[in-house]
C-alpha cells in the first residue's frame, strides 16, 4: 500500500511541476536573436507544439524509460542523464552524502547519549549550546567559515574547483553538509534517551545492581534509537 502510495504521489508531483512550468510565461528558446519562426521550429523539434495532455503523457513515459530529455543550459544537446549519471556528478554526489550521513550517525548518537547521562552538567549544556548552534546555521553559511578559515587563511585544506580528488578535498564539504544532521541527530537522541532511562524497566535494572554501562548501552540505547532510526 506504501509502494502504491508512493508511486501516486510522485505522479502527482510531476503533473503539478508540469503543470506549473507551462503555466510560466515565455519559452525555453527565447534570445535576443531567436525569431518566433526559430521559436516555432524548436517547440516542433521538442514536442511542445502539441496539446498540454500528450506533453505531459510523452515526459511520464520518457521518464520511466530513462530519459531525462536534453540540456537547454549545461552542454547544450547533451542527454541530462548523460551528465548526471555518465560525468562523476551522480557518484561524487553519492560519496557526499554517505559520507556525510556516515559521520552524522557515528557521531550524532554518542553525543546525543553523553548528554543525556551527563543530564544537568557542564557536558549536557555545552553540547545543547553546539547543538543548537548547529541546527540554526544554515549549511552554506558554515561552508563559508569553513572555506575562509581552514583553507583561506591557514591553507590546511585544498579550496576546490571541480571533481574531489584527494581526502582533504572531502572534508569541509562533508563536514558542511553532516553538521546539521549531527546536531539534529545527537538532539534526538538526548530526548529519547532522557525518556527510556526515566522508564521502569530501567530503574528495575538499576535496582538489581546492572552496572551503568549495560544499562545504557544494552537496554536503554536499543529503544532510543527507534525515533532516530524512524
């Protein structure tokens, strides 16, 4: 039923997304130079002559074989799924974000649980204050520190222009980009954490003399992390 859902929801994006850049004024094809019998030939050429229905059957249909149409901007007449998938973007995006999932969970989760054992000190509130601040920076404004700080003025780490070809070139955009998750996920983690160990269960355990350390990590920590695994 998920599935079934799903795939009428993306359908219904696309007609809309359709819909509303039709409903935009101009063409694709207008320049300086263009004339509307230059105009009228591309919109033949690319099927936009035709009534607004079959346009949008014939993009679902060459969207579910694979074709993205061609590049208006970028590498004018080049596949789109030719750039995205045959030139390294689609894999150097991929690598970006494990990477930076990767960090945001190895790392977001200890804190989260560090917190929340160290409830009511100088730990919990210097980690609420970071990840706090986390959450309210928007990515790229903490991309820029990164750039004018680790690259511009201490020239520990390569400023990029192009594909990433050594580690350190992968280490301000993945931190940039994981940032925000990290604190969001060690903030989650805090909150669930502080409600599993206030639970029953967990004082039982305590009461009959569990060390702390199985406490948290064995029983405690398996059920906080359902709303961060959610």
């Amino acid at each position: 039923k998920r599935i079934a859902v799903a795939i009428l929801t993306l359908l219904l994006i696309m007609t809309i997304t359709f819909l509303l850049m039709n409903a935009i004024p101009g063409s694709p094809f207008l320049t300086e130079k263009s004339t509307p019998e230059m105009i009228a030939k591309a919109n033949a050429k690319y099927g936009l002559d035709k009534p607004l229905y079959i346009q949008l059957w014939n993009y679902i249909k060459s969207y579910l074989k694979g074709d993205l149409g061609t590049s208006l901007k970028m590498q004018e007449g080049t596949p789109v799924s030719t750039i995205i998938f045959h030139q390294g973007k689609f894999e150097l995006s991929l690598k970006l974000g494990l990477y930076a999932l990767l960090l945001a969970v190895t790392l977001g989760i200890p804190l989260g649980c560090i917190a929340a054992y160290n409830r009511g000190t100088w730990i919990d509130g210097f980690l609420r204050v970071i990840t706090t601040v986390g959450v309210a920076i928007p990515t790229f404004v903490l991309a820029t520190l990164l750039l004018v700080t680790f690259a511009v003025k201490l020239q520990w780490l390569p400023t990029i222009s192009g594909s990433l070809t050594t580690w350190k070139a992968f280490i301000m955009p993945v931190i940039s980009l994981s940032f925000y998750y990290l604190c969001y996920v060690a903030k989650l983690t805090r909150t669930s954490m502080l409600d599993t160990i206030n639970q029953d269960y967990i004082r039982t355990a305590r009461a009959k003399g569990v060390k702390t350390r199985s406490v948290i990590l064995k029983h405690a920590l398996r059920n906080s992390l359902i709303p961060v695994i959610t």
